[in-house]
C-alpha cells in the first residue's frame, strides 16, 4: 500500500510541468486602534504676594509745587550746528547753541610724535535763569571753545588777588682791599774787566 501511494506521487510530479510556481499572497493586517491617554490638568495655586510698602518721600516744600513747561524749542542743522531753549512755570529757562569750527589738533602716531593738523570741533555757548526756593535770582552765562570752559555770574567764587611785594636786596658797600706798596731795589751786575781780542787788535 505504501508503496502504491508514492509511486502515485512521483507520477503527478512528474506530470507537473517545471515552470510552476504557486502565486504568494501578502498579509493583511489591520491597523491597530489606540485610545488617547487621559491626564488630568495640572492645578497650580495662584501665588501672593505682599503689596510692597514705600515710604512717603519727604520732599522739601517749594514755593512751585506743579512746574510745568511754558515753551520749548530746538532746532538741528545740516552743518552741524544746533541751538535749544526751554521756559518753565517756575521762571526757569535756559538756552544753547552750537556750531562747528575748525580748531588745530594734535594727533600722536606709534612712537609718540607729535603732528599739528586743522580738526573740526563743537564750540558751546549758552545762558540759565533761576530762581532758589529761598528767593535768589541767578544767571549763569558761559562760552566753551579752544580755550576751555568759560563761566560767568555774579554768584560764581572769585579768585583772590594776592599782591606780592618783592623783596629788596640790602645794600651793601665794600671797600676793596688796597694791595701794598713794595719798593724792590734791583740789583746792579758787577763790571767785569773787558778786553777785545781777536784780528786787529
């Protein structure tokens, strides 16, 4: 029986022909359904937090409390120059200008030489009126340039002015020494006795 069973077998596999090759069909899968996770929203405490305390400052009273601007201006140039001013409700004001000038300068190079050549600088001139809690009035001018910050007004400090006496040298009267007087007596070679000798003598 068994032996009728494989000869049956190596009949259909020799009937089939070589070229057979059995159809291969994929998978199929279905795709996997997940649930969204579910976290509970965070609750935070809002934080407090104390109302900070400040002190009332102590401001010295002024006899303008509310000083408010009365009039403004300012003007900028191409060339550089510029002039601003300023009134306030306190009588305050103040006014500025500023032009360009050409000014000599000194530049320095590596070894420390120095070269001499014509720069442009800003040269500063102005004026401001005010009046002190105490009732002062004062007026300040100045004028900067090549020559420095120059101030003006009756309530800057004055210089003192020191007048130096300069010593006199004392006189002194010398009496120069008188060399003396020394009488030499030269004195008088000796006569020797003296005879010619030679031709014709």
């Amino acid at each position: 029986m068994k032996l009728f069973v494989i000869a049956a077998l190596l009949a259909v596999a020799a009937a089939a022909p070589s070229s057979y090759k059995p159809a291969y069909k994929p998978p199929t899968y279905s795709a996997p359904a997940y649930s969204a996770p579910a976290y509970p929203a965070p609750a935070y405490s809002a934080p407090a937090y104390p109302a900070p305390a400040y002190s009332a400052p102590a401001y010295k009273d002024n006899k303008y409390a509310d000083i408010t601007i009365t009039s403004q201006s300012d003007e900028r140039n191409l060339d550089g120059s510029s002039q601003w001013s300023y009134a306030q409700s306190d009588y305050t004001t103040r006014e500025e200008s500023q032009v360009q000038k050409k000014m000599q300068g000194v530049k320095y190079d590596s070894y420390g030489k120095a070269t001499y050549e014509d720069v442009m600088g800003n040269t500063n001139k102005g004026s401001s009126y005010w009046v002190s809690p105490e009732g002062e009035k004062f007026t300040l001018t100045w004028a900067a340039d090549e020559e420095g910050f120059k101030p003006k007004g009756d309530h800057l400090p004055v210089a003192p002015v020191h007048v130096y006496e300069l010593p006199v040298a004392p006189v002194h009267e010398y009496v120069l020494p008188v060399a003396p007087v020394h009488e030499y007596e030269l004195p008088v070679a000796p006569a020797l006795p003296y005879k010619r000798t030679g031709a014709g003598y």
